[in-house]
C-alpha cells in the first residue's frame, strides 16, 4: 500500500519539479480525454503543443495571447504573496478595457499618437478604481476579498454589456452591439511588420523585471510580503498590514486594467460583449505554475497561451467544443495542486501485516 508521510523539511527538488510533472500528468489525462472523445490523441497534441510554436507567425500570436496573461499574472503574484486573495481579476480586466475603450472613442481626425499613452493610463486607473472597492470593503467593513473581488467580475460584465448594447453602441454597427471602431490612431503600435505582435509585449517584458525588483531586491516588497503574511509580526517591525492590503490590490488592478486596455486598443479594436477572455481567471492558474515568481510566470503563461491557441485549433479542425481549453487549463490547475503535496509529504510503501 502506498500512503503519504510528512518530510521533515519541504523538498526543493519537488518545488521545482512539481510543475513539470504536473504537466505531464494533463497530457496523460489529455490522451485519455482524446481517447473517449473518438479522437486521434496525437493530433490532438499536436494542435496544443505543436501548432502554436510551428512558426514565427505562430510565435507571434503566442507573444499576443501570454501578454495579458504576464501582465494580470504579475499583479496577482504581489497580492498572494501578500496574503490578499484577488480573484476578482476579471472584472479589473473589463473595466480597464472599458476606461481605456472609452478614451479611444474620444479620438477624431486631429488626435495624436499621445492617446495612446492616455489610453494606457486610463486602463491602469479603471482596473485600479475596481480593485479599490475590495480593498475598501476588506479595509472598514472585513468583508471577504475572495467573494468581493468574484463579485464584481459580474458587475463589470453587466456594465460591459449596458454599455454596447445601449449607450455606447455603434449607429452605423446593423444593429450589433458594439462600439464604434476605433480609429487608426489610438491602436497599439506594432513590433514588427506583418505581425500583430504589439508593444504590449515589451511593457510585459519591462514588468517581469520591474516585479522582480520589486519582490525579491527591495524594501517595499519585503514589507508588503510580511504585511500579508504575519499582520502582528508587521506592526511589531513597523510595518502596515492596511498599506499592504491597498498596496497589493491596487497594484493588481492597475496591471489587469493595463491588459483590458491593451486588449481592446490592440487586437480587439473596439468594445463588444466579447471583451472578457477568461485572462483574468487563467492568470491565476498562472501564477500558481508559475510559482508566483515573474520569471517563471513567464513559462507559464506561454503554456496557457498554447492551451488558449490549441483549443482554438481543436474547434475548427477536430471538431472539438469551446470548452476543450476550459478542460486542459483545470486539468493543470488540480494535477499542480496534487503535484505540490509532495512538497510537505512523500510517498511510503507499506506492507499490510498478515491477520
């Protein structure tokens, strides 16, 4: 018989090792689910772990889809590892992209490229309003961040949802809720020619190295860190479990807001129903794999953007449902989870003893 056992100190080795077998425990699972769905599971493998790094213009689409993810994943790290449980990353998302959208529809013919920053910041600053109410919440009243911050992810998209099918939809749109197109100005500059790889990818990149400044090389991230985690140990050193608490979440909000405006002055290209992805969700599991450190937060959310572009695949040339992507990215959450007991616990071979 096989049973767990505490370890006498958690294992590094199993740290570090947990994520890679998590993986590969979500492609076993991937072949069985392949198998009793009356798929080939080699092409279905092919479609998540092939087709999305085949080529340099699949590596771009790849750079497009793991930049929100960098991004809200980031901001996510600083609130778990502050003990904050931002869940509502969602919604921060959506206001961003509606703050950000809002300004785009501003631009005429006249308007410069400085909208564009304007865009930016607005995003930053809806995602940061958003996060505010659960920090407010959480700060006079205790209320639970957790069921707050999850809350008003349906707020938003109801807000999203008044606002292109009623005041700010397109009269010109045949009916179809939707904002105006925003006008050539206001999109997101481009890294390359022939690629819609935008500079969203560079503020990605700057954001890794800036968070882990941050976290790991400054005095602000040592306090917000002990601020979350030990609130009597943080008084006693000076420290503000509050200003950790508005710190973290505040910070979160800006950098989902950041991703919703990026998304929709970028690839979108106006406001519809459509806005919301699953970014906000998907960055949590991000973050988790990622070990809520940037840089391998940037590994994992170039693996959740394979399963965001695999699952796409499967739709049009398998056959497969929508909710296929939904499928492999919780099969890597719960295969991580079970994957990281083995961290404080390990496996023991035990002989039953004869009656």
């Amino acid at each position: 018989m096989l049973r767990l056992e505490p370890r006498p100190q958690p294992s590094k080795l199993m740290a570090l090792a947990s994520p890679l077998l998590a993986l590969l425990i979500t492609v076993a699972l991937g072949v069985s689910l392949f198998l009793l769905l009356g798929k080939d599971p080699l092409r279905g493998l092919q479609m998540f772990f092939w087709e999305p790094i085949r080529s340099v213009s699949a590596w771009s689409e790849l750079g497009l889809k793991a930049t929100p993810l960098v991004l809200i994943a980031l901001g996510l790290a600083v609130c778990f590892r502050a003990n904050v449980w931002n869940i509502g990353a969602e919604g921060q998302f959506i206001i961003g992209a509606l703050a950000g959208g809002w300004v785009a529809m501003q631009a005429d013919a006249n308007t410069g490229r400085i909208i564009v920053l304007w865009i930016l910041l607005a995003g930053m600053l809806g995602g940061m309003v958003w996060a505010g109410i659960t920090a407010l919440l959480r700060a006079r009243f205790n209320a639970n961040e957790i069921l707050v911050s999850l809350m008003l992810v349906y707020v938003a998209d109801l807000l999203l949802s008044y606002l292109v099918y009623g005041p700010w939809k397109d009269p010109q749109g045949y009916n179809f809720p939707q904002s105006i197109s925003f006008l050539a100005v206001t999109k997101i500059p481009r890294l390359f020619e022939g690629s819609r790889l935008n500079i969203g990818s560079a503020i990605a990149a700057g954001s890794v190295l800036a968070f882990w400044v941050l976290l790991f090389r400054s005095y602000a991230g040592f306090a917000l860190q002990v601020g979350g985690l030990a609130p009597a140990a943080a008084r006693y050193a000076g420290f503000s479990s509050s200003r950790a608490l508005w710190t973290a979440l505040l910070l979160s909000g800006a950098m989902a807001g950041l991703a919703g405006a990026l998304e929709v002055a970028g690839p979108l290209g106006q406001l519809t129903p459509y806005v919301p992805a699953g970014y906000g969700f998907a960055a949590i599991i991000v973050a988790f794999v990622g070990r809520l450190h940037p840089v391998g937060i940037v590994f994992s959310a170039v693996l959740m953007s394979m399963f965001y572009i695999g699952g796409e695949l499967a739709q049009t040339r398998l056959g497969l449902p929508k909710s296929i992507t939904g499928v492999f990215q919780g099969l890597l959450l719960f295969s991580l989870l079970a994957c990281d007991s083995l961290i404080n616990y390990r496996l023991r071979r035990t002989v039953r003893a004869a009656a």
